[in-house]
C-alpha cells in the first residue's frame, strides 16, 4: 500500500512542475483515403523462376511503413481522419490492413503512431508467385468503396492509389499465361475504373537490373495518364524510399528537404520559421535510434530505444540552420526532413463585415502545436494583406506581425459583395540573399461586405488566463450580447430574431476542432443576453483541474433563416487581445479556454501529495530501509544478535539455552518459537516467543521482546525490553521466576 501511495503521490507531485501544454492546431482540409499495393510476387523477394531478387532489402515493405508513418504524423493534433488499406498480391490478393482510421486522440495522443505502427509489423516479404496486377487494383477500387461508406463529418477527402511493383505483369487463363497484350487489357480495365472515380494511381517501378521497366514504364506512364504519377527507382535502397517520400509529401502538401548536393548523407539544412520538421532516417540494415545536433548544439535525443530500418523523428519549431544526424561513421542511411510551414488561418473579421465601418484583418500563425510565431532578427519578416472586391479591383494593406503571433492589418470596406483576403508574407536574411516566401501555397479567404451585420460578443467567461470553476460548479458559464456593427447592443434580440429563445446552439470541441457530445441548448435570458453552461469534469488523479487546466471549447450554431431584414450573423467577436482565440480559424468558435479549479486548491493539493508522499516515505524506512540499516550493523558485528531462554527447573546454570532465536533486521515473527515442558499430574506450561522488535538508533543497545506464557494460572502475553548483554552475565529470572531471557550475540565456544 505504501508503495502505491509513493509511486502516485510521486506522479502527482512531479507534474506540479510541468508547463501548461501548448494548444493543437487548425487542422488541414485534406483527409485521405489511401491504399498501398504491394507487388510479393516472386520477382521481388526472389525464388526459383526468379533467382535474381529486385527487391532485396524489402524496401517496399519499408514504404508501406514510412507512408503509414507519415499519415499518422499529419493528423497530430488537428481534426484530419485519414483511412489506410494495404493490399498484397502476387497470384493471389490479400489485404493485411483493411479500413485502418488514423485520427488524433485527444486523451491518446500518441495513438495514431501506435496504431500505424502495429499495422506496418504485419508486413513481411513473402513469395506469392505470379504477377496478378489487375486483380489488386480490383481489390484497391473495393476498399475505395468501403472507405467511401464509413461515417464522417463531411470533410473533403481526396483518394490515392499507390503501387509498389517491379512493373510486369502476369496473369493466366486455367493454367495456360496470358498474352501480355491481354493481360495489359485486364489492367487498363482497372486503371480506368480508379479514373472513373477520380482516384489517381501513383506507380512506382523497381527494376534494379533494368528488366522490365524500359517497355513497361512507358505502358505505366499511358495508363496513369501523366509522367508526374508514374517513377522508376533504379535501386531498392536508397532510390525507392526516397520517391515515396516524394509522393507522400504531394498528398500532404509538405516540403522535402534532402542532404545538399556535395554534403554527407547525415546532414540536413533547414530554413527559418517551419513550424515543424519531421526527419525519416532510412538505413540499409537495422540500426538504433540516432541522436540529432541541431544548429544551436541542442541535442534532440530518440524516444525510441529499438533498432529499425526506417526511424523517425519530429522537432517543432526548429531552428533555421545545419541538423547533424549522429549516426556511426560508415552506417549507410538516408535522411529526408519533412518540413511543413507555419500554420496559418483567418480569425478575423468574420464572414461578413460592414460596409464603411473600421475593421481588423488577422492572420494567426503558429507551429504545429499553435507555438505563437516570433520573428528572428537574423530573417526579417515583411507582410501585406491583399484585399481583392468584386468589381476586380485589389488594395494592399501593410500588415505587422503582432506580439501574440498574428498578423493585424487595418481595413474599411468600400463595396459591398463578396471579397477575397489573402496574406502575403516574406522574409529576407539581414546578411543579404533572396526573398522567401513564409507561407508558400496558402489561401486566400473569403469575406461579404453588407450593409448592417450582426455579430455576438463574448462577454464571458475572461480570455486572460486560469478559469477557476469552484467544487461541486456546473461547469464554464458563457454569455453571449447580439450587437449591430461594433458596439450598439441589441437589448431585445426578439425584435430581430425569430424565436430567439432556440436559435442558438453551443457545440462542445476538443481543442482540434472535433465535436464532444451533443450540441446544448443556448437560451435568452431576461437581459436580453444569451447563456449556456459546458459541462466540465476533472480527472483529477490526472492533474485535471489543478495541476494543468482542462482545455474547453466551442462553437455557436445558429439556425437558418430567423434574422429579419436579411440579416447576417457575422462572428462570435472576442475580446480585443483574444482574437487568436479561435479553434481551426472558425469566427464562431472560442477557445480553448483554460478550465480548473480555484487556485488556492493547488498549493492545498500539493501540501497534501506532499504529506502524503512523506507519510509513504517514512513507511517504506520503517519496513524496509531500518532493516536494511540494521542488517548492515549486525554484518559489521561478525557475530549473530540471539534471543536465548533458559529453563531454570532443568538448567539453573544457564548453560544450556532451550530456546534460540536469531535476529535479522527490524523484527522477528515465529509462533513456532516455543518450549513445551510438563510436571506428572499438572496442566503443561508453554513458553512462546512472539516477537522482537529493534530500532536502528537502539539496534546494540536494546530490544522489545513480546512474548505468551501459557500455564497453570492461564494465559498470559506481556511484552518487555531486553538490554543486549555482550559479556553474557546472568539476569534475573523474568517469567514465572523459572524462565531467563537473555540478548547477546553470539560468540565462539560459549553457549551463554
């Protein structure tokens, strides 16, 4: 129990002292829906028709491994579900991996990774003989179609095929082959099935010893319909992880970064302002973990300690400058960076704002775990917004990059209609060099300009910092005032809202944006201002609620069509400093907003895990540590501490002790430990040595000795302290005046 109590209150205690987590990100609008064709026939891992392996190393398995890897790196703290199916096939098709979902995990977080990486240990080389291409893309449009049917929350997806083949292939008719022109026809059959719905398919072609690609290449290039699709890796390794990198990070929209030309292959330079940089080291043969010197000499040490031939590794926020991959000289690796940029989304104004009336455009920005973005003196940031009108007319607004990571632009819309804003940041270094882009292929945002919009304020809870909710509370109050432009207050929101008791909703969110619960009602109060209560629960044993706060989010839904007057609702507003305040960049989502309990619990808490972890302590010397002390001071005596009881009816002189005990430590149980003697015609008299008990700080002085003597007079248990008597001297009897008890240690040729 003590230990239990220690290793809880130890937990407790330590997470005092840990920073209040950085909030995830805005998630990306590209969910995936992925599946891995993976050529096992003969050819590739070698057999007896096909001595001359072309995939020797397996490296195709280690795609497999590195493109699951790297989905489930990219839904990290953001609302993105990826779905993944492997298929296998050589004369037959199997799929290892059907359906996998890949999302974050709020109260997981690392369980994408996991998941990921459980389905990549299913993969094996195997030999399935034959080249049954069609027949796997068949299987691939099936697992499209079952991926198509899963429950989702209507989110763009887009849909990949890839395919790992050394690029011919084979098929039969009973047990007489196919032409190639034939089996070619079965393939373009199913090529064209993946087209019909708008599925591209991305082949990559090993063909190490330049068997087959030479004319198959060219009927690959045909059937995908554009060379960008289709690769040829002239070996497995190195020339094949590296193109999928390549693939994987098109589908995701990332940058990769290779060893510069002339550099060894375990240096990697990065720029300046990535939001996050995730390195995939490729090795010929399994090796451990690696460390990573970054610029700066911080050493990014691996959270893994097992030997693998595909090892990753993320760094948020990293530093701009030359990364060291610490790998021993002569290891044969290859090291790809994943660099994305800072995360970007629009927080304000809304999706309406008014005609004349003074606006602010912000940008907020950050890495992938919303790590406000800072500007380094070393590459100077210079900004714009581009505002374009519906007329086709643009403006230029100098943007500043603010203390809290946004970018702040002034504006006062002189159309009404429909406007695109966009962001156009840059940065050159102070030494001299070429401009960069800092948000490379970002969006422009969409904003109409009308002639009177409304917005809600949030009046509470306060945006500056820890929310205390006090013991035994519903949970986080949110107010809500309907206003008209920037400031008037609509006292009775009946005169502009059909039924304006139910026409707002409050959405629970995680702070990644993905919905928790149902909606909750919101409702109009008699001051004309809108409330709802979140539920919040703390897991306290967690440190929820005191020692970091519960994050706590949401969203306002209103119902169609109940402004009068062609009205709109442009944005939940925030107050002035909190418009970063937003989940996924939504104008109507506030959050996440720190939750816990009243300050003053946590110094209680603590002084509480404190005693407790003291009482647990103090416990575990008494059981263990005095022992141990003890122990350690009879080792250094040389000779045994003995408990002796001498029978003075049978041996007055006390030469002979009927009774021995030894001592070991803090205390001695035994109820075997008895002398039994009996007089002709009398009740038998037992004597029972219960338990002795010592103190370190007493352990050559003294000890307690609880004891039981059972005879004629009955039953009786008493307890004395015995002083240790090193020269053997004798004592007075003590126990019915024929027993002596006597504690000395135990010397050579005496008995006494």
């Amino acid at each position: 129990m003590f230990l239990r109590l220690f290793r809880r209150a130890a937990v407790m205690l330590s997470l005092l002292l840990v920073a209040l987590p950085a909030w995830p990100a805005a998630a990306s609008p590209d969910n995936l829906d992925v599946v891995i064709v993976i050529d096992q026939s003969g050819s590739m891992s070698g057999n007896k028709a096909h001595p001359a392996a072309n995939d020797p190393e397996a490296s195709r398995l280690q795609v497999a491994k590195l493109i699951l890897s790297r989905l489930a790196k990219s839904v990290e703290n953001t609302a993105l579900v990826h779905r993944v199916s492997i298929i296998e096939f050589g004369s037959t098709v199997e799929v290892p991996v059907s359906l996998l979902e890949l999302k974050h995990n709020i109260a997981d977080p690392g369980r994408a990774a996991a998941d990921a990486a459980n389905a990549g240990d299913r993969l094996v080389s195997r030999d399935l003989e034959d080249t049954h291409t069609h027949e796997a893309l068949a299987a691939a449009a099936t697992e499209l179609r079952a991926m198509a049917r899963l429950p989702d929350d209507g989110s763009p997806r887009k849909r990949h095929v890839i395919l790992l083949t050394d690029g011919h292939p084979y098929a039969e008719a009973g047990r007489t082959p196919l032409k190639d022109d034939e089996v070619w026809r079965l393939v373009e059959r199913e090529v064209s099935a993946l087209g019909a719905e708008k599925t591209p398919l991305w082949i990559v072609g090993l063909d190490s010893r330049n068997e087959y690609w030479p004319k198959d290449g060219r009927i690959w290039v045909k059937l995908a319909g554009t060379p960008s699709q289709v690769f040829r890796a002239a070996s497995s390794y190195p020339q094949l992880p590296q193109l999928a990198e390549t693939i994987v990070s098109k589908w995701l929209g990332t940058t990769m970064t290779l060893p510069a030309s002339g550099k060894a292959p375990n240096l990697v330079s990065l720029p300046p302002y990535l939001g996050r940089a995730v390195f995939h080291i490729h090795a010929r043969e399994p090796i451990l973990p690696p460390r990573i010197i970054g610029p700066d000499g911080r050493v990014h040490a691996p959270t893994i300690t097992l030997p693998s031939k595909l090892l990753v590794h993320t760094i948020e926020h990293p530093a701009a400058g030359e990364y060291r991959v610490d790998v021993p000289p002569g290891t044969a690796i290859l090291t790809v960076a994943s660099t994305e940029p800072p995360r970007l989304s629009k927080v304000a104004p809304g999706l309406f704002v008014g005609m004349g009336m003074a606006s602010q455009i912000r940008f907020a920005a950050g890495n992938a775990s919303s790590a406000p973005l800072h500007e380094d003196k070393l590459y100077p940031i210079t900004a714009k917004v581009m505002v374009a009108a519906p007329d086709g007319t643009s403006v230029q607004l100098p943007a500043s990059l603010e203390s809290d990571g946004t970018f702040l632009a002034n504006w006062t819309p002189s159309a009404l209609g429909v406007h695109s804003i966009g962001l156009d940041a840059r940065y050159r270094p102070a030494a001299g060099g070429d401009e960069s882009a800092l948000f490379p292929g970002s969006k422009s945002e969409s904003v109409t300009v009308t002639k009177a919009p409304l917005a809600l304020n949030l009046d509470s809870p306060p945006t500056g910092g820890w929310i205390a909710i006090p013991p035994g509370g519903d949970g986080l109050n949110v107010r809500l005032t309907l206003v008209e432009g920037m400031s008037t207050n609509i006292d009775a929101p009946s005169t502009m809202v059909g039924d304006a008791g139910t026409w707002l909703q409050a959405q629970p969110l995680d702070p990644s944006g993905i919905a928790i619960g149902e909606a909750l009602p919101v409702a109009l109060d008699p001051d004309g201002r809108f409330s709802f209560t979140i539920p919040v629960a703390f897991d306290l044993w967690r440190g929820d609620g005191w020692i970091r706060p519960k994050p706590v989010a949401f969203k306002i839904i209103a119902a169609a069509n109940r402004l009068a007057d062609d009205r709109n609702l442009a944005e939940l507003r925030l107050p002035p400093g909190a418009e970063s305040l937003r989940v996924g960049g939504n104008p109507f989502s506030a959050g996440p907003f720190p939750v816990g309990l009243p300050q003053w619990i946590k110094p209680l808490a603590a002084a509480l895990l404190l005693a407790v972890l003291v009482a647990a302590l103090y416990g575990t010397y008494r059981i263990f540590g005095q022992g141990a002390l003890l122990r350690l001071k009879d080792a250094q005596q040389s000779h045994p501490l003995e408990l002796r009881v001498y029978d003075l009816r049978r041996d007055p002189g006390c030469l002979n002790p009927a009774l021995k005990v030894s001592l070991d430590g803090v205390s001695k149980i035994d109820l075997s430990t008895r002398i039994r003697r009996q007089k002709p015609g009398a009740d038998p008299e037992v004597f029972s040595c219960l338990r002795i008990r010592r103190t370190w700080r007493d352990a050559n002085r003294r000890a307690q000795v609880e004891y039981q003597f059972k005879g004629g007079t009955g039953a009786k248990t008493s307890s004395m302290q015995l002083p240790i008597d090193p020269q053997g001297r004798d004592l007075p009897p003590q126990v019915d005046e024929t027993w002596r008890l006597v504690l000395q240690r135990a010397s050579r040729g005496r008995n006494r």
